[in-house]
C-alpha cells in the first residue's frame, strides 16, 4: 500500500462550483496539488473566476467557466459546457451556496427561495445533467466522486436567525444519503463535507474577527486552507472510496462543543 498514491488525484477531471473564492477555492487549490488532470471552477461573477483559475493555473491546469447554478437551465448550461470539452468527468463538488439572516417574524420569501434553490435544489440538478459525464468516468476500484459542501449549521443549531440556510444544509446532508445509495450502483460515491468555522465570504465573522472566533472552538482557532483542501482530497482520491453517503465534519470540534 502506497500512501501516495492512496491520495493522488492524478489523471482526473473535476469541477468545483462556487470555486472563485472561499471553500470552493480551498477545495480547487487541494484537487490541483494533489495532481488532478484539470479543474473547471464555475462562479457567478466571470471576473472574479477568471481571476482565480489565472492564479490557480500556477498548481495545474484550472479553467473557468463561469455559471449561474441556482437555476435548473443555468445547471443544465455548465453540465452542457462541461459535455462539449469532456468525455468523462471523475469528481464534482458541489459548493456554491448562499445565506440569508433576518428575524422570524420579518424573514422573506426571497431570502428563502435564494438560499435553498441554490443549497439544496443546485446541488441535486447539476448531478442530475452531469450524470452521464460520472458514469463515464466510474470504473473498476475507481469510482466517480461527488462531493456536496453542507454546514455544521446542517446538523446543530447556531445562535442566528438563519432559517432557510439551517434548512438547506440540513437538507443537503440528508440529499446527500438518498443520493448516494442510488448512484452507488453507477460507481458514483457521493458524500459530503460539513465545514465549520473558515475565513470566507460566506463567514465573515470567522474572517473579520479571527480571534474571537477561535475562543468558541475547542481546537483553539480557525480552519486552514488546508484542512479543507485535506478533506476535499481525502473524499476525491482512492482513500475515500469506501466512505458512501457520510458527511465529513471539519469544524474544530465545534459541532461536539453544541452538543449535537
């Protein structure tokens, strides 16, 4: 047994969603250093995605293709995208996501519709059309990889008033077994990652206030780049191939310390 090879990624195609910045970004950098083939990043925004497959482009080659997932024709369009530049594709990872906060009684349909079309409904669509790119990939002791980015916010309850993201990654947790069992028998593996505490867009507050952030997590600090780009390569390689419907927490011990 070869511990390096155990965690190459080499030869394979992937496309990481909501790549630009952030998780999706730490996801895309830990694919490439762990010798993928070729790493697509989607993105709303088309500057800040080429910018970042440009940067990224010195680990290996990163291409942008900017998309808008949230809705199933914008999912079908980059599964098109996808079609017409590759035979097959090995890993997905399905990280875009949105958040909404407001108190109970004034929370909005649109921050509702927002959050959990592009959580939960993204997600399970975009496997859908680049199902067929998986199966081609999926072969003996090599399976296909999907992997969804959930939240610890999924499985315990944070102290804001984030209702429809709260749903949404709990749901995509659940979305994540129901979808492993079925595409198991396609040689796809799905499972997911719940991330904690990360300096990002999305958490600000683990980004702006660092520090303080930290004292709440029995680890003692904030995620690195690196313990996601671990998990994401750990989840994509040969070593995760077992691992089937199962939600990896990366959060520091934070979930533990609320007591779910």
């Amino acid at each position: 047994m070869n511990p390096s090879e155990l965690f190459s990624l080499a030869g394979r195609v992937a496309l990481v969603t909501g790549g630009s910045r952030g998780i999706g970004r730490m996801i895309a950098t830990g694919l490439l250093s762990a010798g993928a083939q070729r790493v697509y990043i989607s993105a709303r925004k088309a500057e800040a995605c080429q910018a970042t497959a440009a940067e990224l482009s010195a680990l290996g080659e990163c291409v942008a293709l900017p998309a808008d997932v949230s809705t199933l024709a914008g999912a079908q369009a980059l599964a098109a995208e996808i079609a017409g530049r590759e035979p097959r594709l090995d890993i997905l990872v399905n990280n875009a996501g949105a958040a909404w906060g407001a108190p109970f009684d004034e929370f909005p349909e649109s921050g509702w519709d927002k959050v959990v079309d592009l959580n939960m409904k993204a997600p399970f669509f975009l496997t859908q059309a680049l199902a067929p790119r998986l199966r081609a990939a999926a072969r003996p002791g090599q399976p296909a990889k999907v992997i969804n980015v959930a939240s610890i916010d999924g499985i315990s309850v944070n102290p804001w008033e984030t209702y429809s993201y709260a749903a949404s990654k709990a749901g995509l947790i659940h979305l994540t077994r129901r979808m492993a069992l079925r595409l198991i028998q396609d040689g796809i593996v799905v499972s997911a990652i719940a991330p904690g505490p990360f300096r990002s867009e999305m958490n600000r507050e683990a980004r702006d206030n660092t520090e303080e952030v930290a004292r709440h997590v029995p680890a003692g600090r904030v995620g690195e780049d690196e313990d996601m780009a671990a998990a994401a390569i750990y989840l994509a390689s040969r070593a995760g191939n077992y691992v089937v419907g199962e939600t990896l927490v990366v959060d520091g011990g934070v979930t533990l310390a609320r007591g779910a």
